[in-house]
C-alpha cells in the first residue's frame, strides 16, 4: 500500500485564486496510469482553491460567528471542484479512481484527526480502486469546524493503512537547507533525519518562512509515518517522469525522511 500526497502547489497555481494546474493535474494522471495497478491512495492539497476562502472566513481557527457558516461550505465545495478535476483527470487517463470526502467521515478535536473509519478507504483499495481524498473543512468537536490539511490526513491513512510508503509530490525537489525559493544557494537534504528536522523547527527560519504549512509542517506531520516505519518520500512532483519514476521504484532525486 502506497499514500501519495499531492500538494496544493502541484495541483493549482498558488499565486491566482482558484486556479488549477490543469497541466500538471492531466501529466499526473498519466503518470500513476503509467506505474501500473496498485494499491494506492491519492490525497491532494488546496492550494489556491481551499486557501483562499478557508482564509476569507477564518475557519481554520474555528467557530467564531454564523457568518462563517457559508465559508465552511463554500471552502469544501471548492475542494470538491478541485477534487473533481483530480478524479476526472484520472479517469480520463484509465485509472480507477473514486472519490472520498474527507468531512463527510473525519471528525477533528482540536484540529488533530480524532475519528477516522479508514475501512472504507480500505476496501476501495482492495477491490482495484484508486480512492482520491484531498484537504478539506472538517467538524471539530471543540472548535465546531476546522480545516484538515492534506499533510495531517496523508499521515493518517498511511499509519491506519499500514502503508509501505508515503510519498509527498511538491513544487520542489525535496527538502533543502533553507527554502530554495528564496535562497538560490540553499542545498537538497537528500536524507534528512528527524533528529535533524527537529533542529531546524528551533531554529525555525532556516526551514523556511511558512511554519504551520510549508515544508516545515510537512516534515513535522510526517514523523509520525517515520516512526512507524513508514518510508517516506518528498519528491518534484512538477517534474515530468519523478511521480512515475518513485512509484516504480527508480532513483529519482528527492529527500528521504529518516528515523
Ligand atoms: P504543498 O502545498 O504542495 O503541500 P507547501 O507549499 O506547503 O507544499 O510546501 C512546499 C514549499 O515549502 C516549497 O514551495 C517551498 O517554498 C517551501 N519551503 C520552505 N522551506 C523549505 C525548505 N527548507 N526546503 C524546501 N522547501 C521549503
């Protein structure tokens, strides 16, 4: 079993509001079509169709006013436009995929996942289906809703799962010694220990600007897939051929978390 996470940056443009990267979404589909049938789970990120809205009307944050009400459901509705690009591209290409709302099986407390029933994800696995779920706005049972990301709910299947590996496509090659977006000389860690990663959260900056998001959140939500022996994988999923190349198991270049 395989998690493939991927990110808002991969599946929109970031920079205009609900904006697919319809390209990108289309090469994707082709690629996971060319690995060939297994069991895999795709979940992808909001980029600039959950972000934006889910911003707009604080939901993240939870309850604060009625008026936040249609942000929450307006946030969702634009996952689900989203996620049906991702799932009519897929289907288009060949590959089985079927789509899975998050909000409609997760409950969060806190904004930590606190009820997740993976069975059903479970038996669209195992009868050759390819289930796609993506970050969505969830309940919570303190707060009354939140937004789950992506990352905290790829983390999660995979260890309820039991997943072999846990692969994390990005707009960048993996994780660096600073964000390479803004720092051109910036190094690609290509393995990257935890015991490390937790230095770099104190040290917070060098890791980059975005610390509840950004790679930092990535790294720091996938320990818990590292610890249980999970593999984990961050690779450019921008890049033509890498989604392909680390499915089938080719060297490809990337960060690999280790314990
Ligand atoms: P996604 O939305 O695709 O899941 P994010 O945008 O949350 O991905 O995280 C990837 C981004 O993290 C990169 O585009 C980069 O700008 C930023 N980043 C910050 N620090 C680093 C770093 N040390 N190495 C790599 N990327 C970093």
């Amino acid at each position: 079993m395989e998690v493939l996470k991927l990110g808002g940056s991969v599946v929109t443009d970031k920079n205009r509001a609900m904006a697919p990267n319809t390209e990108a979404i289309h090469r994707l589909a082709e690629e996971v079509l060319a690995a060939g049938p297994r069991p895999l789970v795709i979940v992808h990120g909001g980029g600039s169709y959950g972000h934006p809205l889910a911003k707009e009307y604080d939901i993240a944050s939870g309850y604060t006013s009625s008026r936040q009400l249609l942000g929450f459901s307006r946030t969702h509705q634009a996952m689900v436009r989203l996620n049906a690009l991702v799932v009519d591209s897929l289907l288009d290409a060949g590959v089985p995929a079927a789509s899975v709302a998050p909000s409609s099986f997760i409950v969060t407390e806190d904004r930590r996942i606190a009820d997740l029933n993976a069975t059903v994800v479970k038996r669209y696995t195992d009868s050759g289906f390819v289930p796609v779920l993506y970050g969505d706005a969830v309940l919570d049972s303190e707060r009354k809703f939140t937004i789950l990301s992506g990352d905290q709910l790829a983390v999660r299947l995979a260890l309820d799962l039991e997943a072999g590996r846990l692969l994390f496509g990005v707009d960048v090659d993996g994780v660096f010694t600073a964000n390479p977006k803004l720092v051109p000389e910036a190094r690609l860690i290509e393995e990257l220990s935890l015991a490390n990663a937790r230095g770099m959260v104190k040290i917070g900056e060098s890791l980059g600007t975005d610390v509840t998001g950004g790679m930092l959140g990535k790294v720091t939500e996938a320990a818990a897939a590292v610890e249980a022996g999970i593999e984990v994988r961050i690779v450019n999923a921008l890049k033509p051929g890498v989604v392909r190349g680390v499915l089938t198991g080719e060297k490809v270049s990337g960060t690999r978390l280790r314990p």
